[in-house]
C-alpha cells in the first residue's frame, strides 16, 4: 500500500514538474515576442512619425537603430532560454522564479512598447491637418 502511494505521489511530482516546465516556456516565448517583435513594431511606428529617437535606440541624428534594439532584445532572450533549459535538476520554486521573470519581463516590454506608441498618438495629434485652423497651444 505504501509502495502504491509513493508510485502515486511521484508520477504527481512528474506531472507538475511537466507542466511548470511549459508554463515556463510559454512565458519565455511571451517575452521575447514583447521584446523583440512588439518593441520593434512600436520603434517602426515612433520613426514612422518622424519623431526623432534619442538615447539608446537612435542615432546622433534622431533615427532609429534596429539592428542594436533587434540586437539587444534578440540577445537577452537568447541568453535567457539558454540559462533556462541548460539545467540539470531545477526545482518547482526554481521553475517559479523563471516564470516570474519572465512575466515581468513581458510586462516591461509591452509597457514599453505602448509607451512609444502613445508618443507617435501624440505627435500625430499634434500635426496641424491641411484645411484647419492652428490653435493656439
């Protein structure tokens, strides 16, 4: 009876494990489609603008950068899913904490992302459209 518990109890243990290793996964591949595909789309929307993009993704003349922002995005989601699949005995809370990461990676580039968004929203609501009258700001 004890023998058929502890069998029972394992397989348990095996199934868990399976499904926070995919849960890890899925949150992994959110964050580095938010990191590398949304923050991408986002920085091609605030160029697209015109606006011009300082700091770490433009250039000395306002242009966006790509391939340093599809560099670095692309590296640290490399890096990541290389630290964790390239394990030999991860735990449950372990499995945890990478999810947690995960996610709020994922949070970070979406938060990201829509904060370029509403800047180019805003720069073309600023645009004075042919036909109307300036207002006076």
């Amino acid at each position: 009876m004890a023998c058929v518990a502890a069998a029972s109890a394992q397989e348990n243990s095996a199934a868990t494990a399976t499904t926070l290793k995919w849960i890890r996964r899925a949150t992994l591949v959110a964050s580095c489609g938010a990191g590398v595909g949304f923050d991408y789309w986002a920085l091609h929307h605030v160029a697209a603008e015109g606006l011009q993009i300082g700091g770490l993704y433009g250039d000395g003349k306002g242009h966006p950068r790509y391939g340093l922002q599809f560099g670095i995005n692309g590296g640290v989601c490399a890096l990541t899913a290389f630290l964790q699949e390239r394990k030999k005995y991860w735990s449950a809370r372990s499995e945890w904490v990478w999810i947690g990461e995960n996610t709020f990676s994922t949070g970070l580039s979406v938060w990201s992302g829509l904060d370029m968004l509403h800047e180019a929203d805003a720069a073309r609501a600023q645009r004075v459209q042919p036909g109307t009258v300036a207002a006076e700001q």
